[in-house]
C-alpha cells in the first residue's frame, strides 16, 4: 500500500519544475550566485504580497529572527517574551542575540500566546515581545498592543509557519515592528534547502537588517558595523518566485482540505479538532488535532503508511538546553499538556480527498473505532 506523507514536495516541484529549470539556467549563466538581481526581484515580490515596505531576504528562518531582534536593538540582558509552545528557533535566537527569554503559556483553544500573561510577564528589562503564528495561524496582540507600544516594547513577528495567514484583513509579517520567516522546505511557501526573511515598514530597520546579515557592509570591504553572513542565495530566489506565485491557490487547497478533515472528523470520539481564531483567516500550515494516548496512536498510524507526526513534543522550558531559564515540569501546563496530545495529519496542496479518507481510516483504527 502506497505511503501518504505528511507533505507532499514533489508535487510541489511537478507543478513548478520548468520555471524553476529556466531560471537556475539564468542564474547559472550569468554567474550571480549571491545577492543576484532576482533575489531582488523576490524581495520586491514578497514585500508587495505582504504590503510591507521591506523583505530581506537571509541564510534561513533562525537567522531571520535573530536579525530582526538585533535590527530591534536588543541588548545583553534584555528580556523577550515569547510562548512555551514554539520550535526551539524562536528561543535560540533570542539567545544568540545577547537576550533573556521568558516563556508564557498558551491559551487552551489555539495554543498561541497568551496575552494575558504576556501583561504579567512584563518587567523594565522587557524589550521585546514575539508573538509565534502558529500552525497557520495568526498570534493576536492587538488587544495589548496599545500598552506594549506606550512601554516601547517591541514586536518581533516569528510567522515562519503562517506564510498567506492574515488577522482581520492584515498580513502576518506585516503586524508587528519587524517580521521574521522561514522558506524551510516544508512550509507554505518553502525553498529547495535552508532560507528566510526579514520583514519591515521601517526604513531604518531594513537596512540595519541589511548591514547585520552582510558582514556590517553596503559597500565591498567597508564595514560599518559587525555583523554577519547570512544571506539568501540566488537559486533559492528564483524556487521562492515560483512557488510565491502559486501560494494562494495553494492555500486554498490547504484550507479545503482542513475542512475535508473536520467534515470526516466529527463522528470520531475521542479527538479534538483545531480551529481559527475569530479574524483569522487561516492557512493550514499544519492540521494538529488532540488525541489520547498520542505516541501510541502516532506509531500505529505510521506503522499503517500514514505520515503522522509531531510539533512539538517538548516546550521550550523542558529542554535541557534551556535549564538555566529556571522553569520546572508544571510551570506552563496548557503547553505540558497539549505536547502530550498533539498530533498533525497530513496536509498539504495535493492531498486528495481518498487520501484523507484513508488517513481517518486509519487514526479510527489507531483509537480502537
């Protein structure tokens, strides 16, 4: 029996191939391997998609938030509030910055941010608040907004995951201060390895973006500041415009697959479904549903060619790495608990309807249905 995967990247590359192939024959030719003109031309691209005035394009998704912290100006010390259920990137770069991560958990419904305890988080030493769009989509700040932006505190976007969300009529990436994503290969809009970018209205802070992630240099071997290398690289601009230009049909087709799954789901006892914020439009960058004995349920339905999977089944603050934050087992229990349950289905663009017929077959199983 075939294998059905939890993404689909070959059916992605299928439908973009022959652009693809003519544009590294351009890039190739002309030899214009970093910072070519279209790297330049996908900035422009994805700037205008979001309706920012800035896209940076860097090395990948990790580099992009620690840009975006630096460009934002924090410091040794400063602390940054940001969510217990996130990848361990959002934390990572808070750190390689010189900052102080400082978790808050999640509300219960959508295991984003919860902005009630950001407020209670808050400290002099605040400088920064990251609000994670997670599984497609968008964080919501607004209701606290006013009070961080009166304090100074800065918002640094993480919307790796959320690449066509938006939150009443507004882009993620173009909510905050500055924006950072990531064009890992399986995201809604994913490269052909390791990309990102950095996202802003602000003059000031694009073009410190630009100086951090080349060495502190706009002009060869003059260096303004220290910095360092992480830059987009031309091949991988001219993956991202292709695929750019398909992004909202795609997303579409991600989103009625989700509702595909919701209509096949709510005879199965037992499993909690997922569901958009109100103002959220959502692009399903993950279909994570809650289940019991989930490590159980996953193994089973792997062993049956279903590619279930996992994100993320550690918060931040049981990570050994992340120790000397101080927090214990029971400190942020939304987060604890949904790691034990959360489990993401198949879902990308190509998925057919008998694919997910067969995917909720086999979960039905896994359950004892």
């Amino acid at each position: 029996m075939s294998q059905i995967p939890l993404v689909n990247l070959a059916a992605q590359h299928a439908e973009v191939a022959d652009e693809v192939m003519s544009g590294f024959l351009e890039v190739m030719t002309e030899a214009s391997f970093i910072q070519g003109k279209l790297v330049a031309a996908f900035e422009e691209e994805y700037a205008r998609y979001l309706g920012v005035e800035h896209c940076v394009g860097v090395a990948n998704g990790t580099d992009a938030i620690e840009l975006a912290l630096r460009a934002a100006g924090l410091g040794a010390g400063d602390e940054v509030v940001l969510p217990a259920n996130t990848f361990v990137a959002t934390a990572e770069a808070v750190v390689r910055a010189g900052g102080t991560p400082v978790l808050v958990d999640v509300d219960p419904t959508h295991l984003l941010i919860d902005n009630e305890q950001v407020v209670t988080s808050i400290t002099p030493r605040t400088q920064v608040v990251i609000p994670v769009h997670l599984y497609g989509q968008v964080a919501s700040l607004e209701t606290i907004g006013p009070a961080l932006e009166k304090s100074g505190i800065s918002v640094v976007e993480d919307a790796a995951q959320a690449q066509g969300a938006s939150r009443n009529g507004r882009s993620a990436g173009s909510l905050g201060d500055v924006a950072a994503t990531s064009f890992y290969p399986g995201k809604n809009l994913g490269a052909y390895g390791d990309a990102g970018a950095v996202m802003t209205n602000s003059d000031e802070l694009a073009l410190r973006v630009r100086l951090l992630a080349n060495h502190g240099s706009r002009v060869r071997y003059q260096h303004e500041i220290v910095g360092f290398n992480s830059r987009l690289d031309t091949l991988q601009a001219v993956v991202l415009s292709a695929k750019l230009a398909r992004l909202d049909r795609w997303n579409a087709a991600r989103r009625a697959a989700a509702a595909r799954y919701d209509s096949m789901l709510t005879d199965v006892a037992d499993v909690v479904r997922p569901n958009a914020q109100a103002g959220n439009e959502h692009v399903w960058h993950l279909y994570v549903i809650r289940v019991p004995h989930r490590d159980k349920i996953v193994r089973n339905m792997n062993e049956d060619g279903i590619g279930a999977a996992v994100h993320y089944p550690v918060p931040i603050h049981l990570h050994p790495a992340f120790s000397d934050l101080g927090y214990g087992a029971g400190a942020f229990p939304v987060a604890e608990r949904a790691a034990g349950e959360i489990l993401s289905l198949p879902l990308h663009p190509h998925i057919t309807a008998d694919d997910q017929e067969r995917v909720v077959g086999s979960l039905r199983a896994a359950l004892g249905q």
